[in-house]
C-alpha cells in the first residue's frame, strides 16, 4: 500500500504473525509460503492442529509434512531440533564459518505453525501414559520455543501464526515477542503493545484500528503493519497478494511433481526419526495429489494384517497392535523411531502416537474405533482393547457397516 513490495527478511530468521479471525492472515501465511514453496532449498514442515491443514490452502501439496495430530506435531518437532542443534558440529568440517549454508543439496528447515493458540492448548492437554498412570503434556509450545532459541544459525526457523499474544491465548510463550520479524494484521490493541512496545501507538502502529472482513466485504483483511529490522521499521501498511484457490492448488501440484528437497545425508545423521517417517505419517492424513483415497485407510489395512498374522484374535491391546506394525512397517512404527529415556517411555509414545493416528485417519469418513470388551483366549475374563468385530465393520467385511 506505500508502494513498494514486502520483502520479508527470513534467512535464518524467525517469524510471528498476529491477526484476529477474519484478518487475513492465512492470506498474508500463503504468501509467504507461496514463495517458500518456490525455492530449492528448503524442507517444508506444516503443523495446523486447530484446522486440519485448511489455512495452507493447496500449496500443502508442495509442502513436504502438514502434522495435524499432536503426535505427528511432536515427532516433527523433535526431528529439527535434533537437526537444528546438531548442525554446528558440521560448520567447520564444511568449511561454512559460523552459520549454515543453505542449498539444494544441504537444504534448510522452515517449520510452519499455523492456529498457534490451539497448538498451545492441544500441547497442554497432553496424553495419558499408562505406564505413569497420569496425563503427560506434549510440549509444543515448549519445543517451538527451544527451537526458536538454538537453530536459527542451523537455518532451522520457525513461521507463528495465530490470533494474539495475549496470556489468554498463547498462556506464557512471552518469547513469540521476541522473534525478529513481527507481521500484524487486524488485532487488539494489547497485542501490539505486548509486541511493540508501550508508545508504539502513538508512533502510529494501529494494527488495532484494522477491521477484519465481513461476510463478503474485505474490509482490511490482509493488510498488516510489518516490523523487521531497519529495512521495515515505519508504521506503514502492506497488503498481501490474494491467489485464488484454484491457483495455489494449481502451484502446489506442480511445484510437488518437480520434485521436493530431501534432507542431506551429514544432518539426517543426528535424529532417529527419519524424514521419510514423517512424510509417510501425514500422507495417511492427507491426500498428496488430489486422487480419491481408498475406502480403507492405509494405516488400517495394516492393523488389519497385524490381526491375521496373529489369526485373528478377538482384541488386542493398543500396544500389541503397535508391536505388530513395528514389525509390518519399521519405518514408521519401529520402537526407536519414538523418544523416550527407555523402552518404557519409548513403548508408551508411540502407543499414544498410534492412538492418535487411528483418530485421525477415520474421522475424514465420520467413522472411529474405540475400546471395547473381549476376551483374550476362551474362559478368561473380559478386558478393555482394540476388538475385531469392530474392525471388521471398518473395514467392510462386516456387511453392517461401521
């Protein structure tokens, strides 16, 4: 709107981007990722856990994980961190000084978080260890926050959308504030001040005067004031560029078939996880490129497997289906492709991690699989588990449906 284009500083940079509901700010999130998604060297990770991916829109096509589960969320997380604060140690060997050099071949991390304050409460609630017998919080928040502080010369950034920075919404992540590029779009007035600064209204910094759109009328949605470094520090307002749906869809798909990035060999040493394990978690979730999805989700057909290699048992518990994919499918489900500080831990994160994945791949078709009666061999009693009746109306052996 001053006439000249925005041009985000991002180079190992972090970014927070406020806007209230209807402000625009999946507008202002897919242009930036418009651009990201362009580039050559940079390993794409999406977490939404409040819309299911919705706000990246079609370019999550081009993007290589959209996590929409706390446990997908947390498995990502970890794999840049164990990227991002292990890559100094590659600095000198390199011959790369005091800062990654990023390339097609060593490529950076863009970690995209969108619906922040869902993340934060989602992170907060937690799940419950069987082993511990009490409710145990996923740390998203914390684990952004870390990754905020230790990875950027590691080009390990991280992009925060959300709707404030109040306490009400984002609880105590004071440091979204501190993050070097701050975008507002339509918000309070207490958040500018939190991110700004006392005496930045009257500078003339009124992302609070902003009105967000209203049914069809625009309004300001998608304008925002910027502050990034001596480049953009003038209250001056800018509006994202709006692509149609159809248009991203159409960007995504393509720039998806040219081929995206894969981690280098020197950086996917310092992490148990894998980043094809994650890629293969949020393809179970999501469509890669636009084909009709199977009746059955890959994820059940699987668990399916597991019962008939164990001739079909009435039940099973939670963690011997997750044994059984651990041998079915390693890549994903093995036990040391989940953090814990023993094998204890280990079993319990990913009985929880396939938990959630159960939930996520039936909830699309309106369908779930929750625990039930049976009894494990004839005259024993009846335990709670995972029953084969129920799988078989999942799916589709059982005429009755699900």
């Amino acid at each position: 709107m001053a006439g000249r284009p925005l041009a985000l500083p991002m180079c190992r940079t972090n970014v927070n981007v406020v806007g209230a509901s209807r402000s625009g700010k999946s507008t202002i999130l897919r242009a930036i990722l418009d651009a990201l998604t362009a580039t050559e060297d940079q390993i794409i990770i999406g977490i939404d856990l409040g819309s299911a991916g919705s706000g990246f829109g079609g370019l999550r096509h081009a993007m290589h994980v959209v996590a929409t589960t706390p446990a997908q969320a947390r498995a990502a997380l970890q794999w840049a961190l164990d990227i991002g604060k292990g890559r100094p140690s590659l600095f000198t060997p390199l011959g790369m000084g005091e800062n990654w050099v990023t390339s097609r071949k060593r490529p950076g991390i863009t970690v995209v978080v969108d619906e922040f304050p869902t993340l934060v409460r989602e992170s907060r609630k937690g799940y419950y260890d069987e082993v511990a017998k009490r409710q145990v919080p996923w740390d998203l928040d914390g684990m952004l926050a870390e990754l905020a502080i230790t990875s950027a010369k590691s080009d390990v950034t991280e992009i925060i959308a959300g709707q404030g920075v109040t306490k009400e919404k984002v609880k105590d992540n004071t440091w979204l504030v501190e993050l070097p590029v701050q975008v507002l779009a339509a918000c309070d007035k207490d958040d500018v001040v939190q991110i700004l600064g006392d005496g930045m209204l009257a500078q003339g910094w009124r992302a609070d005067r902003l009105v967000p759109a209203m049914g069809d009328q625009l309004n300001d949605a998608s304008v925002a004031y910027v502050m990034a470094g001596s480049a953009y520090c003038e209250p001056i307002p800018y509006r994202a560029c709006y692509a149609g749906d159809d248009e991203l869809l159409r960007r995504g798909k393509e720039r998806a078939a040219a081929g995206l990035v894969d981690i280098d060999a020197e950086s996917a040493k310092f992490s148990r996880i894998t980043l094809k394990q994650l890629i293969d978690a949020s393809a179970e979730t999501f469509a890669t490129g636009g084909e009709e999805h199977e009746t059955v989700p890959q994820l059940i057909t699987s668990i399916r497997q597991v019962y008939t290699a164990l001739s079909d048992p009435s039940g099973l518990q939670l963690e011997e289906i997750a044994a059984g994919l651990g041998q079915l499918d390693p890549h994903r489900w093995d036990l040391a492709a989940f953090g814990g500080d023993d094998t204890t831990e280990q079993e319990a994160a990913r009985a929880a991690a396939l938990k959630a994945a159960i939930k996520a791949v039936l909830a699309p078709a309106g369908r779930s699989w929750t625990t039930d009666s049976y009894r494990p061999r004839p005259g024993a009693g009846t335990v709670k588990g995972y029953c084969l009746r129920h799988l078989k109306k999942i799916t589709g052996e059982d005429a009755d449906g699900s």
